[in-house]
C-alpha cells in the first residue's frame, strides 16, 4: 500500500494506491449546504492548500437508518448500512482507477446510489469499485449527494421565492454539480471525460431516469443504466406541495414561517421527514415516487416525465440498459407474516391494496399462467410486477419508439439461498454482482457459482460502458431491444435470451 498524489481543480489529493487500484474517497464536489445555503443549488467547493488526504469515505447525508422498515433477520444478512456518521455537508465522491495522470482515457462509470430518495450512500461495502476497476480498466466514481428533505422539499408553491427557488431538486442538482465535477477532473485519474456512463440501482435507477430528462445533465453521461429502478413519472407540483405541508406541520410551522426552516437544527428537521416517510404505507409502493420525497416536475429543473408520455428527447441519442429481478418485492415483503395463509378472498384484497380496482382481474390472469403458485408467491409477483417489472418495460418500449439509441433488456433470475430461499431473486440482489463484492454480501450465500455468474456480470456493464452495447465473449449475442420479439437477456447461472419472458404476465397489464 502506499501514497499517489492527484491535482484536481480545487487542490491537490492524496490517496491511497492497494492491490493495483488508486482510492481517493471523501474528494468534496460541492461547498457547504447548511444554514443560509440548505435547499439551495450546489456551489463548487473552496480551494485548500497543501494537500488534502483523501483516504477516508465522507459523511452520509441525513437519513433514517432503517427508513425501510426492515425487519432483524433481513437486515442482518443485507448489510448494506454503514455507520459513517450524518452531516447536511455530504457533498462528496470516490474514486477508484488503475492509474492517474497517464494520459489514458479509460471509460468512467459514474453509480448512483439506492435508497429511494430518502436513505443510502456511495460508500456501501456493496458499491466498492476497486474490483470493477481492476476487471475492466474503467475509472468508477460514487457520490453522496442531499437526500429526503434536504434534497427534495418544494417550497415554490407555498411562497417561498428566488429564496427556495429549486428546493425540490436540490439533490438532483447536487449529481449534475458531481457529473460537471467528473467532466472537469476525472482526466486527472486517467478517465474520459467524453464517455461517462451513469449506472444505479433502485432510487439509483431512478436518479438516472431522471438525469436523462434533465436539461442541466444533458452532455455530461453518454450512456445509461437502470437496474430495478424505473422512474416513468415524477412529482407533480400538487404532490410534493403536499409533503412540504407535511413537513411544515411536524414541526409546528405556518406557510409564512418558510425562512424558518433554514434554523432548523439539522436532526430535528431529519426527524420530521422521518415521520411524513412513515405515514407513507409500504402498500403505496407502485405511486411511490409521487408520495413523500421525490425530484419534482417543476417545469425547470425536470420539465416534464421522466418517461412520460414518451422518453425525454434530450437523451434520445444516449445508449440504454434497463433491466429487474425476478423477485423484487421479496425484499420488502419475502418474509411478511400478512402474506400467510390466505384464502381467496383476502389473496383478492390484498392484490386490491397494491395495484386498486384492476387487482382482482389482474390476479385472476395471474392464476392462469401461474398454476401452481401459491397466494402469497401470487401477489409478490404481481407487487413486483407492477412497481418494477412493467414501468421498466414501458421505458424500454419508449426508448425504442425512439429509434435513436438502443436500448437492452434484462431480467436476472439467479436466486438467493440465504433466509431458507425465501427471498429468491430479490431487490438489489444484482448489485454485488456487478461490482464483484460478494463478499461483502452475506446476503448471497456461499456458492461458488456466484462467482461465474459476477464475473459475467461485471464484465458485461463493462463492455457496455466502453461502447453503448453490452455483448461480449462472457455471455451469448444479445440482441438490442423491440417490442416485436422483446429480446431479453436472462442472468442466472447459465445466461440466455428469451423473447418476451413471462409475456403472459405482461399482456395482463395491457388488457
């Protein structure tokens, strides 16, 4: 192990060079966003002089620690968290490269976080980009970035001003402030500049949906990926002018009293988003990007979608892939007692509570092609379904309407061990696949098949950061996207295409 130096634009780094791999984490991208500066646009950080270490991660944004509600034996074997502590100034990044100032232009693979747009960090355990780094001598870059409501409270409608002017996308504004960072510096790792790929999974996908219809992102990505993170639609004005008064109510605060909420102490305002996310019911899950938290179709910063009614035509050029997991709601709701036993009835009102009056329809299509599934494996289909599965489609379908950029289709389908298999192929399961951090994933089990099926994986993000098409000499020809065959790339243990999978579930959503 030992010491590399880099030059950025506001002073020089020191990092640390292990196992082949140069680490700098903590890099600041933005100045401060406390006091007079909270829900305002980021601004560049201060220069320093000397030179700065940057060998440890940064602080977390603000955030409840168990704003999914987990339950023990899940968090246990996800271990996803990490107790690095919380400061309203978390304007940081890391980077991982194979070498700096060496004139390459290695392609950059810049991940954005999960955690809805409420929770998480870029400094997970899952997300280390030293080995993708090392796999496909690429340069990858985390960030951490403002989230719930420091990150996300739209005061525009209720008076707020030039003051509060972009409140309700200061998180987003946050990433673009990361990406002009990684345009302006990333050269100095030896990155390109000109081929940034942003990447995410969960509310990450999102934030790349939405990147992709924002006009302030437009040139600084090439290429794009959205793992089990769809974002057809955002915030309306209406529905996030609603959690701003939900927030002004926890804290005792009348609609003329918006200058106070830059007093605020920091834990106190973390408090209160906490409670307006809690009184949002996990049953919400298919509108949760309208409730509670989220980027705001403000006519400016988002001008409209993401993916709706067609994909944003500013990104029609840049190269997409989307894809889910077989099981995604067996993350949320694997282990739920409420999924036990269910007759007929109550299987039917459950599916209601999801998916409104078109449940008991889709459940009966559900039973058709599904014979021998059970009630409980019934609806975490159709919960995974209609808020992961079929909004993923719809922007593939969008995309390609487009005609501009490919677009490819996954579904991964390899299935976890742990919890009694209980959890199958769930939400976030990809991601330590993709990053090669399997064993920082207890959530993965043991099996020494994991290992071929990460290494394919990885390689495969790889190749699609490198050139906008993801095929290469680990996996079989994959076919670009269209709504004719639906071509779609299956990873489990053995990978494969198939056309249209679980196309009887599809249609049931079109009827």
């Amino acid at each position: 192990m030992e010491h590399v130096i880099a030059e950025i634009s506001s002073g020089k780094i020191r990092g640390i060079r292990n196992n082949g791999i140069n680490v700098f984490k903590g890099i600041p991208y933005g100045g401060p966003v406390d006091g007079p500066r909270r829900f305002m646009p980021p601004v560049k950080p201060s220069p320093w002089a000397g030179v700065r270490d940057a060998f440890e991660y940064g602080p977390r944004a603000f955030q409840d620690d168990n704003a999914f509600a987990m339950p023990p034996a899940l968090l246990k074997v996800f271990n996803i968290a990490e107790p690095l502590p919380m400061d309203e100034n978390c304007l940081v990044l890391n980077v991982w490269t194979p070498a700096i100032n060496d004139g390459r232009k290695r392609p950059v693979m810049f991940w954005c976080h999960g955690g809805a747009f409420i929770a998480g960090s870029g400094s997970s355990p899952w997300y280390d980009g030293a080995n993708l780094a090392r796999r496909g001598d690429v340069v990858v870059v985390t960030i951490n970035h403002r989230l719930n409501v420091f990150g996300f409270l739209h005061l525009d409608e209720l008076g707020g001003g030039d003051a509060f002017a972009s409140s309700g996308s200061a998180g987003m504004l946050d990433i673009v402030a990361a990406l002009e960072w990684v345009r302006d510096n990333i050269a100095a790792f030896g990155g390109d500049p000109g081929n940034v790929t942003i990447f995410g999974e969960s509310g990450g996908g999102a934030k790349v949906c939405v990147l992709m219809a924002m006009p302030a992102a437009r040139g600084l990505f090439h290429k794009a990926i959205v793992q089990s993170g769809p974002a057809v639609r955002m915030a309306s004005r209406e529905d996030a002018t609603a959690t701003a008064r939900q927030v002004l109510a926890e804290l005792g605060l009348g609609e003329s009293q918006l200058a106070e909420l830059r007093r605020v102490p920091a834990d106190r305002l973390n408090k209160a988003q906490s409670e307006v996310v809690r009184k949002v019911s996990l049953m919400s899950f298919a509108d949760r990007r309208r409730m509670g938290f989220n980027p705001v179709i403000d006519g400016k910063n988002l001008p409209a979608g993401p993916f709706e009614p067609a994909a944003p035509a500013i990104s029609a050029a840049i190269p997409l892939m989307i894809g889910t997991n077989k099981d995604e709601m067996n993350l949320f709701f694997g282990l739920a007692p409420w999924l036990d036993n269910l007759d007929d009835a109550k299987a039917r009102e459950r599916v209601r509570m999801f998916v409104g009056e078109r449940g008991e329809t889709i459940l009966e299509r559900y039973k058709r092609a599904r014979p021998g599934d059970s009630s409980r494996d019934l609806i975490l289909a159709i919960t995974t379904d209609h808020a992961m599965r079929i909004p993923s489609l719809a922007i593939a379908d969008r995309k390609a309407a487009q005609h501009a950029a490919p677009v490819f289709v996954y579904l991964f389908t390899w299935e976890s061990p742990v919890l009694d298999g209980r959890l199958r192929s769930a939400h976030a399961l990809e991601i330590p696949f993709v990053f090669e951090t399997l064993h920082a994933a207890p959530f993965t089990g043991d099996s020494p098949e994991r290992l071929a099926l990460a290494e394919k994986m990885s390689r495969t993000w790889i190749a699609f950061a490198k050139t906008g098409n993801p095929n290469n000499d680990a996996i079989p020809s994959w076919p670009a996207y269209e709504t004719v065959a639906r071509p779609t790339m299956i990873f489990d243990v053995k990978c494969r295409i198939e056309n249209d999978p679980q196309g009887a579930e599809r249609r049931a959503w079109l009827d």
